[in-house]
C-alpha cells in the first residue's frame, strides 16, 4: 500500500499542512509515491521526480517565524525555511553558503543534505527540543546537562578550543570525490587554496561498499558520501550489497529516527523521512525506523548503540525495541555477527556517557551483559555467578557515581580548584575527577568489575586446572576481559588495574587507623608545600616554620610515618588516586547499605544510618585532604637528590645489584620522611645507614 508524502508541520506532529504543499508545488517539486515495505531488503521508491524531491516530513519557514536564513541576497531564489530555532553559527552559514554557490556555478544538479548526528544535536540545542522531552531518567541521581550551544557530547562547541567539527553531506546522484572536486575548482577560481582530499575507497570487507571523500574547509571535517540504500545477509552485520539510495532508502537504513533527520542544504529544511525522526526527538525516544527485530538481526551491534544513545542523550527507549533487544536470536546474533573490537569500542562509549549506571542497567535488564562481559570466558574452570557479580557491580557504580554527583554539587576541600594548584602538587597541574572526563571513564571501568576481580581473588587460583603459562601467568581476570574480550588497549586495563588495588590499598590504611592520623594532621595545621621556583619544599606546623630533618616534635614525627606510608600507595597508582579514593569509599558506603538492610524502618534507624555515611564520608574527607597538606600529590614525580654515579661518589665501596637498590630505596624514604631535606643531611644518613660502603 502506497502513502503520498506530504510536508510536517511544526505546530501538530500529526496534522498535514496545505501551505506547505502549495508552497512545495510552487517550487515545482514532484510528488512522489513510497512503498511502505516492512524490510529495507524491499524498500523501494516508485514514481518520478528524484532530482527535486519533495521533503517528506519538514519544518519550513511558512510555518515558524523564528527562521534563520544562511542565504544572501543574491540566493533570494531559494528557500530560506529551516527548522524550530536550528541556530547556525556564523562558521557553518559560511559553509553552507560556499557550497550552494559551488552547486550553482558549476550547475550541479545534486542535492546537499547534512546527515546522522549533527542534525540531531542541532535540533536538541534548541527550547522546543530540549524541554519537551519527558523520558524517564536512568540513574538514581540524574543532574542535567548544562544548555547547549550546539552538539552536545561531540565535537561541536568548543569553541574556545577551535575543534574541528564533523559533518556528513550525503548526495543523492553524485560521487563524493567528485564533489570534492568541482569544490577545489571552485575555490582556485575565487582566488583561494585548494584542499587537500582524502578518499577511503570501496572496501566491502570492512562495510565500505561506497566511497568516501574527506576534506577540511575552514574548521569543519566534511565527509561526502552518497545516499545509501543496504541489504543484508543472514551471518553477517555487514551489508552484502550497498548502493547510491534515495533519500528514504538512506534514512529507513539508519540505525535509529533521531540519527536519520537531514538538514537539506538545497532547500533549507530538516527532512524528516520516516516520519518519526521529530516526534521520538521531542518525546525522548530511541527508536528504529523499520520493524526493531529485523533492525537488529541485520545488524546486532544497533541494540548496543540503543543503549548507548540512550545514556547519552538521556532517553527512553521504545517499547517495541525493547521486546526485540530482548530476544534470544539479537543475543546470539551479537555473539556471532559482531567483533569483539566493535562491542568494547560500544562499551566505552557508554561510559563516556553522562549516563553510565544507565547503560549498564539497560545491559543487564535487556540480558545483554552476559554476551558483553563474557565473564565465564575469563574463568574456564569455575562456575561464575554472573548475576551475583554484575548486581554488585552494578550498585558499585551507581554509588560511585551519585557519590561524584555530590561532589560536583558541594564540593569537600580536597576537591576544591585551589587544592589542584601546582603549590599543592610538587609541581604537577593537577585536574579534579569532576572534571577528569578520561580518569571518571575509567572509575567506571573498576566501580562496575571491581566485584569481578574481588570474586576471582576468593578462588584457589594457584590450583593446577586454572594455572596460565607463558606471558598470560600473571594476567588478572580484569586485564583478560578488558584486553582479550573487549579488546581494549592495555594501557585501559592497566590503569583499571591500578585503581582497583590503590582502592583495596586505602581501604585498608583508613581502616588501620590512618583516617585518625590525617585528622591529627589537619588539626596540627601540618602543612608541606612546594616551592615551584626554588624547586623546594617548605615546612610549617601550627603555622610556624619548622625543619623537616631537625624537628622532634612526636605529632610531626607521627605525620612523616603516615607521610611514608601513603606514599607508597601514591606512587603506584599516580595521578588516578582520586578515582581510587572515591572507589573506596564507595564500597564502604555500598556495604553500609547491605550491614543496615534487615533493620526495621523507622526515623531513629534512618537518622542512625545517615549518621554513619556522614561519618565515613568525613572520613575519606579528612583523609584526602590530609594527603594534599603533607605535600603528597606529585609524588610519583619526585627525583632523586643523588642519582646512581653521584651515588658511587658518596658510597665509594658501593656494589651494583640488589644492594645499590636498597641504597636508592632507602634515599627515596629519607627524602619523602623529610620533604624539603638538603642534599648534606642525606649524605650523611645514608654514610651513617651504610658505613660498610665508604671509604
């Protein structure tokens, strides 16, 4: 059954607009008639018409006063209408219009259209986007994006940065090089540069059936491709066949409604041809354009960009997508038809996003997690509980996250800016994890397996059956998930590795009875800073100077040993010690809440446990705060006063091996015990400490 297609109008998503058919017919545009095929395999377009197509579902300026035009006067001719407040910048109307001018000047007949993402993020950037959506939020504790400029979550808007910015043309009867071509020669006959053109050819192997031109004008990356029309084969998510498509064939192939608007250079309208792309934007929704089983079959890897759309954007998502995620076939299909590489690059997506505990619930609730995180593949030989396992990863994250959340709202004092100064870091600039978008990715990463690797240390795993040789032997189970499964770079797993045990490492300093030895710190007013100038250390207590070698006070002699012992820990995780502290204290929360779960409900009870969170966040607080006033935070970075052939200078007699080791070892403690010691005072303690090695 065939459907006519007619134009949208902004004020009733449902309602057909006679003005804007009048409007349209004036311009000469052909109607044209689409089969309403259930499968892109069969979707086909019939009629004539195709060089000036009438949009299917568009805002245009006959309906909205609030029109931007990037058209001058001398392109008066064409249709100015753009969509509800699609703000150009000043950039991208200067682009837009180079473009049109190359179309008419060298009487080009192809139509321009902005495709996938920017269009979207375009239209979100604005009120009657961005207010209306009422999907439900993810996470227990949801703070709002701040008010975009434009995309928000790419590349878009930095704008004191100056980013380049990725935008897709797609043309409907024209190759992308040629584009790039007839551009090239348009700007050396206008007395300009040409740019150089990069072209990815047809490689069907890697799901390039049609080729792709790409150049940089101005501050954009531009893509040229073509409209594209796909059909799929039973065992692969890559296309069989792709060629140049109609516009509809290109939007009802996309991925989802929202990334299949186009922004129609030629005309000045957003195109919305499946009819759905508008009303899911405003609504919050991620749905597909076609029927989401057949959606997901052809390409299993489009259930994870659901997910990860969803915590991206914040949105809902379809019920209909839901039921189809859910089958056992997508499960299978996204074990056999998608690279392992493809799912891990999805996965840190996800928890790039502003919604990770989100994406990892909707993983979990739509049985995904097992296929994402094949857990039993990292343990052979024993019976995991995955279910147990990604439960509590799951409420680590959560906590961890909401935990961050109050951090950003009302900041402790070992997270305020000033704490980050280079006076308070030996030197190093330091960022704070509400702003660290690469180490909160990775507090995601070891929040959410942290219960992983705490399972897999309970098992014998000196046992026979269980025991890896060669290179592996030594591997945690989170390096061989991340690494061997998800196919992320060590350096991820690594640093994951890292968190985790610095976490465990301050779990048990705090319980120990260090968190009292740091508020004796803060209370003593001990405070050790650095000098970026002279490249020392200064030393104060109660607000007086003090000398870090001849000072005996028992309370400064106490915080050195503490100073000696964190350090330890500082060392080996760096500048990820914030995602640690903040993982441990998130399991000492997570547990609070598990040890209170079977008493009976009532104010004194709640009053009783809301006491006992306050008192282990003030804790941590105190902890932290009292790491950065001994001077701590930079540690890492801290060189030797005497390197190795000063050494054989001071300790003549000095032999190399696991001595000369213990030498350094012991100048590395004796410098962090007396920040800011001369050179002199070291000499002479290490000649005391070793007097078989002098002269």
């Amino acid at each position: 059954m065939a459907a006519t297609i007619l134009a949208y109008s902004a004020a009733s998503s449902r309602a057909f607009v006679p003005a804007a058919r009048k409007m349209a017919a004036g311009r000469n545009f052909h109607r044209l008639e689409m089969s309403m095929a259930l499968d892109s395999r069969q979707l086909r377009f019939y009629g004539g018409g195709l060089d000036t197509l009438d949009p299917p579902f568009s805002f245009s300026a006959d309906e909205l006063p609030d029109r931007i035009s990037h058209s001058t006067a001398s392109n008066e001719h064409r249709n100015n209408g753009y969509g509800p407040s699609i703000n150009l910048t000043e950039d991208e109307s200067d682009l837009f219009e180079l473009l049109t001018q190359v179309t008419d000047e060298r009487e080009i007949t192809s139509t321009l259209r902005v495709a996938g993402g920017w269009v979207r993020d375009k239209l979100l950037s604005t009120p009657a986007f961005r207010h209306s959506q009422k999907g439900e939020r993810l996470t227990s504790k949801f703070q709002k994006p701040q008010g975009s400029m434009g995309r928000q979550g790419t590349k878009i808007v930095q704008e004191e940065e100056h980013q380049p910015v990725d935008i897709d043309i797609a043309l409907d009867d024209m190759l992308g090089r040629e584009f790039a071509d007839h551009l090239n020669d348009y700007l050396q006959g206008h007395g300009r540069e040409a740019v150089s053109v990069g072209v990815v050819l047809k490689n069907p192997e890697k799901s390039k059936h049609l080729e792709t031109a790409t150049m940089k004008v101005g501050s954009f990356w531009i893509d040229f491709v073509n409209l594209r029309a796909e059909e799929y084969t039973q065992d692969s998510r890559i296309p069989d066949l792709m060629r140049i498509g109609t516009p509809a064939e290109d939007a009802f192939r996309r991925d989802l409604t929202i990334n299949s608007l186009f922004y129609n250079i030629n005309t000045g309208h957003v195109e919305d041809w499946t009819g759905r792309g508008f009303d899911d934007l405003k609504r919050g929704i991620v749905a597909t354009p076609l029927p989401p089983l057949t959606t997901l079959l052809d390409d299993p890897l489009r259930a994870l960009r659901s997910i990860r759309f969803a915590a991206r954007l914040r949105f809902s998502m379809d019920d209909e997508l839901v039921k189809a995620a859910t089958d056992i076939r997508v499960r299978n299909a996204l074990a056999q038809k998608v690279s392992r590489e493809r799912v891990g690059g999805e996965v840190d997506l996800m928890l790039r996003s502003p919604d990770p505990v989100g994406a990892m619930r909707l993983l979990m609730n739509l049985n995904l997690v097992d296929t994402v995180f094949p857990l039993q593949r990292c343990l052979p030989n024993y019976q995991v509980d995955t279910q147990f396992i990604f439960s509590k990863g799951l409420e680590l994250l959560s906590t961890s996250h909401d935990h961050l959340s109050d951090c950003k709202v009302k900041p402790p004092i070992w997270c305020q800016k000033k704490r980050c100064q280079s006076s308070a870091t030996n030197g190093v600039e330091e960022v704070a994890l509400v702003e660290n978008e690469e180490a909160r990715r990775l507090l995601w990463y070891a929040s959410f397996l942290k219960p992983f690797m705490d399972y897999s240390r309970v098992i014998d795993q000196g046992s026979k059956k269980n025991r890896q040789q060669g290179k592996k032997a030594n591997r945690s189970v989170i390096f061989s998930l991340l690494v061997d499964e998800l196919k992320r770079p060590v350096r991820d797993a690594e640093a994951v590795g890292r968190i985790m045990q610095a976490s465990d490492d301050m779990t048990s300093l705090i319980n120990s009875g260090c968190d009292l030895s740091a508020m004796s710190v803060l209370l003593s007013g001990i405070e050790v800073k650095y000098d970026e100038e002279g490249e020392t250390f200064s030393c104060s207590m109660n607000s007086q100077q003090v000398s870090s070698v001849q000072e005996e006070d028992p309370v400064w002699e106490h915080a050195m040993e503490l100073r000696l012992l964190t350090s330890r820990v500082l060392q080996r995780v760096g500048p990820l010690w914030r995602a640690s502290l903040i993982l441990s204290l998130s399991e000492q929360l997570a547990s609070l809440d598990h040890e209170t779960d079977y008493y009976i409900e009532g104010d004194i009870m709640e009053e009783s446990q809301e006491e006992r969170r306050k008192g282990i966040i003030q804790r941590y607080d105190a902890f932290a705060a009292a790491l950065q006033q001994l001077g701590l935070i930079g540690i890492w970075n801290q060189k030797p006063l005497i390197n190795g052939g000063e050494m054989q200078q001071v300790l003549p007699n000095l032999p190399k091996g696991p001595e000369f080791r213990e030498v350094m070892e012991e100048q590395e403690c004796w410098m962090i015990a007396h920040p800011g010691g001369a050179k002199l005072a070291l000499v002479e303690n290490l000649r005391a400490k070793f007097p078989d090695y002098c002269n």
